[in-house]
C-alpha cells in the first residue's frame, strides 16, 4: 500500500461579511467538513479581515476572508475547490502551496488579530487611565476629608479654650468682687464711727 504524503497548503476562503457576524461558528463548520471529506488536517484557521469587493459577488458588496492552513493529498485539493462551488455559504477560494512556509508564517498574526491585539491595548490603556484617575479623585478627597477633619479639631480645641479663658475670668471676676466687698464694708463702719465722733 502507497503511502500518502500530506503536503502544507494555505487556502483563502471568502464568505459573506452578513453571515460571517451571525453564523461564524456555522462558516468554520462548513469549511471543515469540506476539508475532512478530503481527509486534510488542519493546521490553523482563524479571520484574515474583512473587505469591501472590488466587484460584488453573488450581489454581496463586502466580504470575510478566512485564513487556512492545512495538510492534504495534493491530489485532493480540485475535490476541495469542488466542494466549495457546490456550497452556498462559501463564495470564493484560493489554495496554494504552503511548503515553503515556516512556522512563524503560519502563527503570523492576521490584520483581523492586530485590530483586535490593538483594541485590547487600548481599552486596557484606557481602564488603567481611569483607574488612575479614580485614583487621584479618591485622594483629592481623603486629603479634604483629613483637613476638614483637623479644622474641625482645631475649632473644637479653639472652642474648648475660649470656655476655659472665659471660665478662668468669671473665676478671677469673682475674686475680685470678693476682695473689694470686705474693703467697702470696712470703710462703711470706718466712716460711721467718725460721725459719731463728731457728734460727741
């Protein structure tokens, strides 16, 4: 029995733009049903990007492009280009020879993997920019709440020394109030005696 020898193609499947949004799990389906009917293992397949046509086809202006790598019989691969005329939700294909390709080729990122890579670094940029924003308001208010509450420490100090001053000038008030009663009295009877002294 001859031994197969499965050879790498890369294969540029078109589809839809419409049904590639609502249905994408359905188009990588189609896609690897056609290849597994012609015994080839898949290498790799993700979205290449989405286009506008040059010409419509099938009455569709736009189009997805869907990247494939994968290993077949050389001879299998006009019964893949057959499969994919018969279907309706492939439009086009291209296959080519893949065996010159180096496995860096193969993980190459796609124009669809760095919009999306640089979607990512942008709204992770812009959660980081809100973070730190947060961030900053939140210690503009700590610092508020810290000087309001040091203010209101200082008025409540302030307020418990002005009682303590008016405290100490009520005591020395009265004091003083005592001290000139005794003196005043003296000087009543002082003054008395001397007029009954005259009137002797």
């Amino acid at each position: 029995m001859e031994t197969v020898v499965k050879k790498l193609y890369e294969a540029m499947f078109l589809v839809d733009s419409i049904q590639a949004a609502s249905d994408w799990d359905g188009i990588i389906g189609a896609i690897e049903t056609i290849l597994k009917r012609a015994d080839a293992e898949i290498v790799s397949m993700k979205k290449w990007d989405e286009r506008r046509l040059a010409y419509e086809i099938q009455k569709k202006s736009r189009g997805t492009y869907i990247l494939c790598y994968f290993r077949a019989d050389g001879q299998k691969i006009s019964a893949i280009e057959r499969d994919v005329k018969l279907t309706e939700r492939i439009m086009r294909v291209l296959i080519l020879s893949a065996e010159t390709r180096s496995q860096e080729d193969v993980d190459k990122a796609t124009p669809a993997e760095q919009v999306e890579s640089r979607r990512r670094q942008v709204l992770k940029e812009a959660a980081e920019k809100d973070r730190t924003e947060q961030a900053t308001v939140r210690e503009g208010q700590e610092e508020k709440i810290d000087k309001d509450a040091e203010a209101e420490k200082i008025t409540v100090e302030a307020s418990k020394e002005n009682k303590d001053l008016e405290k100490e000038a009520k005591t020395v008030t009265e004091d003083s109030e005592k001290i000139e009663r005794p003196s005043l009295v003296k000087s009543e009877q002082g003054s008395g005696t001397s007029g009954e002294r005259d009137k002797l």
